[in-house]
C-alpha cells in the first residue's frame, strides 16, 4: 500500500531465511534443533535470523519445549502452482515468468530489464515478474508501496505496443475492470473502482496499478503494469500507511482461505488477454462496464494537481477516460491526470 516517503528499508531475504520460512509455511511448530539441523546453522543462529525476519514483516512464537511457529501460515509462490490454474490462452502469452525472494521493486526490476535488451537491440514481451518482498516497492507519484514478505501480490508485466503511447490511453482503466473481474471469478464481491487506477471496497484501498510506458509516440513503445494486491497485512507494518486501507483476509469469509497462486493465476488469466488485445479493442470496449464499477459516482472529492486543489461532484468518466468534475457553479470539468480523495462529511 502506498505510504508517504521514507527511508526504505533495503533488507534482503538471505537464502538461510528463505530456508527457515519454507520450513515454517505450513503454520505448525518446528524446534529449534530441527531448524537447526536442518538447515545446518546453530540454534542460536535461527533465532536471530528469526529476530531479523520481523524487519520484513514476518510474525512468529516461540514457546519453550515446542518451538517456533508463524502466527500465520505462508503460501510462498509456485511457478509450478500458478501453472496449474493458467489458462491456455494465457500460458501462450507469457514468455517468462519469474518469482524472486526479495527485489528493489517489480515495476523498477523490468524497467531495468527492458533497458537493458533495447541497449542490446532487443525487445521483450509477455514477461511476468512476481516477488514475495520489495525492498522499495512503488506507488503512483513516487510514494512508497508497504510490501511485507509472502502475504500480498506484487505483480508486474512487461508488455510491447506497435502503435505508439497514444494507442493504449487509457490502459489504467482496462486494467482495473481486468483485476475486478478475476477477483469477481474468484468469488470476491463488493469490489469497485476509483480513478484512474485503485481498487476498492467499502471506501477502503485494496489494490493499486501503476503503468509505466516508455518509448515513441507513434511508433513501438512498451508499458510495465504494475499491481499490488494486499492479500493480508499485518498491522504494524501498516502503520505509515496513511490512508483507509483493506485486504482480503478482511473481505472474504473466515471459512474461506485465499489461495495465494491460484489467485495470482486468476489474475493473469485476465490481465495478459486485456493487455494484448488492448490496441485493437481500446478503451471503449471497457468505459460501460468501468463506468458500473465506479465508486466515486456522485461523491463529493477534492482532487490535487501539484499544488492546485479542485473540489466538486464526480460525474464519472468521459470517453476518453478523463474524471469528469462539477464544481459549485454547475460546471462540469475534466482532469486527464490528479490525486483523488473522497471528502470527509
């Protein structure tokens, strides 16, 4: 989730903690013995890597005569799990798919990536990039994104456009009605938009996408789509988060686990076609069904561009994606770009 800037937190997950956590997923007790032997460090080495694992949003107990326990049990990601719920369609999409321990960010990771091959006359596409931690994870307009270890989703693709910039405006939108529908099919409802890109539900962030394009106006350019999706939060690392936020642990029922890789496959399952098929469908195949999901519909809000302040009534949106804003007057204004905040009654 997004937080104002800080000092990042640039911690990686060494592989003696990654061994200690896939131990420890299943959410049963394991000695320190067992741990130990294990994974061939001393007792007391475990216990300070257990320690440091707090720093990344790991909480545990540990009780004498039993052991350690998470205080909650981790899915870690499976390329191997998500394979199973991926589509045909989407898996013919998908070029490489890759799962990292801890990373700066995944938006900054394949930007890097894409650089890197332009520089060697190169291109990709379809590449996914997924991460159980970010070191300095990004929201929109440079904020920091909260993103403690193997709870939440932190996705992003790298995908190639043949038509310039101008063909995928308002790609943001698409993207948002893509991610309502997967978490629709996975059986999370109540969900709905906020402009230009979040996810919420009851008035409060569940997710956020951030689009990077890079490239020529006309001409071929690629764009890096970006979601984090809190799926569990722990508490004190929410803290610097400064706005109502919520996961899904707090959504779905407590009979009902979130299953964190057939989720994220639920997801590609519909974001890879939405991405490919976007320059030829565009945005107009999504404004009627983005327009239903529309939280902000007739609510009072105040909308930051820099340091201007616009406060009005949201009409919706205009064809071209833009808010659509009536002020005091009666007058109706659009805003391609801004910082949306429902006002407080």
């Amino acid at each position: 989730m997004n937080k104002k800037r800080a000092d990042k937190n640039n911690r990686l997950v060494s592989s003696s903690q990654k061994k200690i956590l896939t131990i420890l997923a299943d959410g049963q007790f394991h000695s320190g013995t067992e741990l130990a032997e294990t994974i061939g460090i001393s007792r007391s080495a475990i216990c300070k890597q257990l320690n440091n694992l707090t720093e990344i949003g790991i909480e545990f107990n540990a009780i004498s005569g039993k052991g350690y326990c998470l205080e909650r049990a981790l899915q870690l990601l499976s390329e191997t799990e998500i394979s199973l719920f991926l589509s045909p369609i989407t898996r013919s999409l998908i070029k490489e798919l890759e799962i990292h321990d801890s990373i700066n960010s995944t938006n900054s990771y394949l930007s890097d990536k894409a650089l890197l091959k332009t520089t060697k006359m190169t291109s990709l596409t379809g590449i996914v990039c997924l991460a159980e931690y970010q070191t300095a994870g990004r929201g929109r307009r440079g904020r920091d994104w909260v993103s403690p270890f193997g709870n939440n989703i932190y996705l992003s693709i790298l995908w190639n456009f043949q038509n310039g910039s101008a063909s995928i405006n308002g790609l943001s939108l698409a993207i948002g009605v893509a991610v309502i529908r997967a978490l629709n099919d996975y059986g999370v409802d109540g969900v709905g938009l906020k402009w230009p890109n979040d996810i919420y539900w009851q008035g409060k962030k569940l997710a956020g996408i951030l689009i990077e394009v890079s490239g020529e106006t006309s001409g071929p350019c690629s764009a890096i789509i970006g979601l984090g999706l809190n799926l569990y939060l722990p508490e004190e690392q929410a803290k610097p988060i400064t706005q109502e936020w919520v996961d899904l642990s707090k959504i779905v029922s407590d009979n009902k686990d979130v299953i964190r890789n057939k989720l994220t496959a639920t997801l590609l399952n519909y974001l890879m076609p939405t991405i490919a098929n976007f320059e030829k469908d565009t945005l107009g195949s999504y404004l009627n069904e983005w327009r239903q999901l529309d939280c902000m519909k007739d609510k009072e809000v105040n909308l930051f561009i820099g340091k201007h302040a616009f406060t009005g009534l949201v009409k919706g949106i205009d064809n071209n994606g833009l808010l659509l804003l009536e002020n005091e007057l009666g007058e109706i204004k659009s805003f391609a770009s801004g910082e949306v905040s429902f006002r407080q009654s």
